[in-house]
C-alpha cells in the first residue's frame, strides 16, 4: 500500500491539477486547460474515463497473485501505436467518465474481492482524478499494493508525485530508436524518454520484492514485446537494460502480439509472431546474464487480446 497518507496524497493531486491546467502531465506537454475541460493529445477531459474494472488473471504470476490483479483500465492514451490490442479503449475511447469518489469505491471493492492489488493501466493522463481516489481509499483502509501499468512514456515532473504512492511498477520498454518508434507509435522522443523514466521508477521502487505468497508487494517489473521483423529492436533493447539496471531486474519478454488495429497496412506487422523470433529474444536474455526473466507462451495471444465491447473482455478458459 502506499507510503504516503491521505492528506500527503491530496497536496500530490494538488500539484498533478497545476499541471493539468497547462498540461504537462505526459511527455507531449500540449499545453492545454484540461481543468476547464480542453483536451490535448490523449483527448481526454479533466475527470477519470474508464473502459473496464475487474479482476485480471493473465499479468505475470507476482501481479496477479492468487486473488487477480484489481485492474482498472483507462481509456484514452499519449501513444498511437498501429499495432496497440487494447485500441478500443486507447484509440477510440472505449469507455466512460466517472467521479473519483466512485474510482474509490471501485478501488476498495477489489479489495475486498480478494484482488492482490489494485492495478492501474494507463492512468498518466488521468492523474488528479487517480491520486484523489487513492487518498481516500488509503484514509478508508486501503491496504494492497498499487501498480502502476504503463507505456513506458512517462514525464519524470510525473514520476515524481507518484513516488511513495505507487508500490510496483510495471512499464513497457517498446524500441530501441527513434525511427521505429516514429513509424509505429508516432512518438519520436519514446526511446530517451522512456528510459529515463524507467531508471527513475527503478530509483524510487528497486528490484521485484514478493510476500510469502509470491505476490509482488513492490518493485519493478519490466515488459517488453517481442515484435515481428524485430520492430521492437529487442536485441539492442536487452543489451541497454543490461547496461543501466542490474541483471538481477525481472524482466518479462512477451510473445503475445496479435496483428490487430492499423497492424495489416504496416508488414512485416500484418503477420503473427514466429516461435523462432521469441526463442531468438529469450536465448539472448539469458546470454545477457539476466537472472529474472518472464516468458509466456506462444498461445498466449489466444487468451491475452481483449474485447472491451464484452462484460468480460478477457478470456480465462
């Protein structure tokens, strides 16, 4: 649960408004009156838009423990990935606006279903209205760890309110240049920035740390996705995350990408991955000397790609 109290989690929200009135909250820095309902890149208004929450099954083992990941999935996103399997809620705002008081009793009420935490995917955007919940479900008992789930594109002025409120954090790290992340994401600035904000979470939250059931209580869990044609750059990726963290992180290498979304006009993105690309990627950890490496199954994608049109967007079975 969060270091923080109530009162020291609202001064943050204060702060994370001041941003949203210029908006500086994502590394765009559009600039823009979000409190008085403009929106910029991610367009998205001043209160919390959510598309789903629910208890998650398919995060790696720590994260959902045996209770589930509480998970709560905002819509709206800083990125435009062409190949992004939740673009129902990122890209066309699958979803709706709710009141940060009810953020907070969708918060607690994970809780008592028995999640492990309480998971928030992709939430930058929605920072004010994420820190207020919080505060209030920490004042009303609020005892599970928060995950922070994110692209990766985070601004640090951002990172900064998060820490000693966020317990573990669960990152992206999507290419290796700028190019690619130009071509697929259409976000030129992702690699600097992405690394840089990854090095400062690492900073506030260290190496995965799990309780006696295995469950992640806080630390840093670092993703990346294995792409077609190597369009994530994984080679280079591995061997900077070699260089700059120590090779006791966990990493999770995935293998569950889809061609979904705009993916079909982008080859060599229109084709499933190969299990000779994965393999190629795990045996390259392990030759990196990394010595927490999660890998997922090459069906995976068969289970892990959502349906936010579903009460259950997830299958299980």
């Amino acid at each position: 649960m969060p270091v923080l109290n109530c009162n020291e989690i609202l001064e943050r929200e204060r702060e994370a408004v001041r941003l949203l009135a210029n908006c500086t909250l994502c590394p765009r820095s559009c600039g823009v009156d979000r409190t008085s309902g403009e929106t910029g890149y991610c367009d998205t208004g001043p209160q919390p838009a959510v598309a789903a929450i629910l208890p998650h099954f398919g995060e790696e083992p720590p994260v959902t423990g045996d209770g589930g990941a509480g998970t709560i999935f905002f819509s709206g996103c800083n990125m435009r990935c062409v190949y992004c399997q939740n673009y129902q809620i990122s890209q066309e705002k699958t979803g709706h606006t709710v009141s940060s008081n009810h953020l907070t009793r969708e918060i607690l009420r994970l809780q008592e279903q028995g999640c492990s935490n309480v998971e928030l995917v992709s939430p930058s955007h929605h920072l004010p209205g994420v820190l207020h919940a919080l505060a209030h479900a920490v004042e009303r008992g609020l005892s599970i760890p928060v995950v922070y789930n994110t692209n990766g594109y985070e601004a640090l002025e951002t990172l900064n309110l998060l820490d000693g409120i966020v317990d573990v954090y669960l990152p992206d790290l999507k290419y290796a240049s700028a190019t690619k992340a130009f071509q697929y994401s259409a976000t030129p600035d992702y690699v600097e920035t992405a690394r840089a904000a990854i090095l400062k979470m690492h900073s506030q939250v260290g190496n995965l740390v799990v309780d006696v059931r295995s469950r992640a209580v806080r630390g840093l869990i670092l993703r990346h996705l294995v792409l077609p044609g190597d369009i994530a750059e994984t080679y280079e990726t591995l061997a900077w995350i070699r260089d700059h963290l120590p090779r006791t992180i966990t990493l999770s290498i995935m293998a569950q990408y889809t061609p979904l979304y705009r993916s079909s006009a982008f080859p060599p993105l229109d084709r499933a991955l190969t299990a000779e690309e994965y393999d190629g990627a795990i045996d390259y950890a392990w030759s990196l000397g990394f010595e927490n490496v999660f890998i997922q199954h090459m069906n995976s994608r068969e289970t892990g790609v959502p349906d936010f049109t579903l009460d259950q967007p997830f299958n299980w079975e």
